[in-house]
C-alpha cells in the first residue's frame, strides 16, 4: 500500500482501498526509532518537507525528554519499521 491509501470496509468481507491521506507540510505522523542494541521506540514527527511523489519525506523526530530532536529523511511503511515513518492509528 502507498503512503496516500487507506484501506475501508467494502461489501461482504472485501476490502477496498481509498485513497484519503497525503503526506504534507504540518502534519504530525508516527516514526520508528530504532537505536543498535535497543529496542525500537514509536516517537511523534512533524512533516518539514514532503514534494509530491517523492519516495522520502523530511520529518522533525521529537524527543521524549526535549534534550534533542531530529531532522530525519524517512521511507513510508505501513507497518512500521525502524527508520520509516507510518500515520497514526485512528482511535
């Protein structure tokens, strides 16, 4: 799946893909930090930079402690994965 699909409920047990949500300036998404030796940590990132159709986006990581964030270039995964950025779940 692409970082703009979503998929939906269809009809019966089939499922659909909906293409609802674009990775864009400003928009708060989940990353996966994954530090040698620990164990991966889900940590909140703003969107700084993000052309269209680019593979790679450019996120702000924030620190749980406010000591240092980061400025990272990451991948899309639907799962998420060190080192690649995923939207948040919906609640």
């Amino acid at each position: 799946m692409k970082p703009g699909e979503e998929e939906t409920a269809g009809s019966g047990t089939a499922r659909a893909k909906e293409t609802t949500q674009q990775p864009t300036v400003g928009r708060i998404v989940n990353y996966c930090f994954g530090v040698s030796g620990k164990a991966a940590e889900t940590r909140a990132a703003l969107i700084t930079f993000a052309p269209p159709g680019a593979k790679a986006i450019t996120l702000r990581v924030f620190s749980p402690t406010n000591t240092r964030d980061e400025v990272i270039e990451a991948l899309y995964s639907e799962t998420l994965k060190p080192g690649c950025w995923s939207w948040p779940e919906r609640v």
